[in-house]
C-alpha cells in the first residue's frame, strides 16, 4: 500500500476546518480595488449599492472573482465582479 502524500498547507483553504461545505474557499481579497467604498450598479440585477469587497473564491477547479455590494437597506448580496460598473 503506498504511503500518502505529506500534508501541503491549501491557500484556498478547500477541506480546511472552518471551509465551506460547498467546496467554495475565499483566498485573496483585493484591498486596493478602486472601486471599493463607491457606489456601484449589478448590471445583472440593476441593484445599486456601495462595494464593499472584491473576493477571489475557488469553485469546480478554477478562481473567480466575486464582488460584495452593501445597499442601503445594509443587507449585502454578491456578484460577478465583471458585473458591476460605476453608478452615475
């Protein structure tokens, strides 16, 4: 019976304590993201609100980029980062 492999620490945190149960792991957070504390439209649902956080999140094997918006009712919803735009 072979021997397993050495346990190497997962940046995405798949399978980690704490890890979603999807298999969905948050990784990287871009903190200098101009846009962020700007309101911005979800040209997908033409919600508007201000961005709050864009995330890198693994799922089925690739990385996507995942924007957070905070409307003012303050109940946040995400989207495709490549959804949103500049509210006028």
């Amino acid at each position: 019976m072979p021997t397993p492999p050495p346990h190497v620490p997962n940046p995405a945190g798949i399978g980690a304590p704490g890890a979603p149960a999807s298999g969905v792991a948050s990784f990287f957070h871009e903190d200098d993201h101009p846009w962020l504390h700007r309101p911005v439209r979800d040209i997908a649902s033409q919600g508007e609100g201000t961005l709050t956080a864009i995330v890198h999140e693994t799922s089925g094997g690739r990385t996507v980029r995942i924007a957070h918006i905070r409307p003012a009712s303050g109940i946040e919803w995400t989207t495709a980062a490549d959804n949103i735009q500049l509210a006028p």
